[in-house]
C-alpha cells in the first residue's frame, strides 16, 4: 500500500520538476466502515507547516466504498493530481491515517467493527496499512488543479478526536 501510493508520480514533462512536494492526499469514500481503535493527537510537518498538529486514526480493519484517492504534488510548474479510484469496495487491515482535516456528513450503525461513516474526506500526510485489496483500479494524472483542503487547527482537530471517540465508545 505505501508502495503504491507513495509511488504513484508518473513521469509527465512536469512531473520530474526540480524539488516537488507532497502537499498530501485527499481521501474520498462514500461509505467507511470497520474496527476503529481510539483516536490520538501527534504532529508531523506538512509543505506548509513544521510540527503541525493531526489527528492519527487507526484501525484493525476498514471497508470503504465509492473510494477515491488523490496524491497532490506540489511543483514549480503547479500542481499535478494522481487519481486512483478502484471500481470495487476497498479492504484495509492495520491502516493508519494521520490527518489534518477530516470531514463527513453522517454516521450510521455498521454490520461489522464499530464506526460507519458516509461521503467521507480526509486530508492525509501519512497513510500506512499491512494488507490492502484494491480491485481493478483506476490511476489518472491531471496537471494543475487546486488544493481541495485546508488543514484544521489544532482545536478543529480536537474537536473531531472527541466526536470520533464518543462514535465508537457508543457503538454496541
């Protein structure tokens, strides 16, 4: 999975700039659910920011439907856009996200684990997981675009920690 994602800069006439940067990924799923263990706070640096504060979110395993997954790179030349959207639903196991904004519009009683979310997006700078299934992919490269997501601050994000454990604290 790390492979594949931090991997996914195709060479384009731009791609190769001199000194590009990951500005992060945005997560987007319509559905997520799944084990998740108790979220924590921890810092990372971003392009933006050194030691910026984010929401590390874990979980044993995670289901995900309507997935989409877009590295940002920041270039001299603007920014390039890998999309990666698999036709079918995703399956994670040990997946770890530290984000810095997070957002969705609805929770809901899952069949398995102890969340469910729906039209889920998430702005990470670090995604990890031991075992994925992505079926039948596919990979895009756009040259250009904007940054779809600001980072939270540290209260935002505080805020979404608290919410998340009361989420799972109350799921039966």
């Amino acid at each position: 999975m790390i492979l594949i994602i931090s991997g996914l800069l195709i060479s384009s006439k731009d791609s190769f700039a001199s000194d590009p940067k990951i500005i992060g990924f945005i997560i987007e799923a319509t559905q997520m659910e799944g084990t998740m263990q108790e979220p924590s706070m921890t810092v990372g640096d971003t392009t933006v920011q050194k030691n910026q504060a984010m929401l590390e979110l874990k979980f044993e395993n995670l289901s995900a439907e309507g997935l989409t997954i877009k590295k940002l790179v920041k270039s001299p030349q603007g920014i390039v856009t890998i999309d990666m959207s698999p036709e079918d639903k995703v399956l994670f196991n040990n997946l770890s996200l530290k984000v810095t904004n997070a957002q969705f519009s609805e929770n809901y009683l899952p069949t398995t684990g102890n969340f469910g979310l729906k039209n889920i997006k998430l702005l990470a700078h670090s995604v990890t997981a031991n075992h994925s299934i992505l079926p039948q992919f596919k990979l895009s490269l756009n040259e250009g675009g904007q940054v779809e997501m600001e980072s939270k601050s540290e209260e935002e994000l505080l805020q979404m920690k608290t919410y998340l454990q009361q989420l799972i604290s109350n799921t039966p």
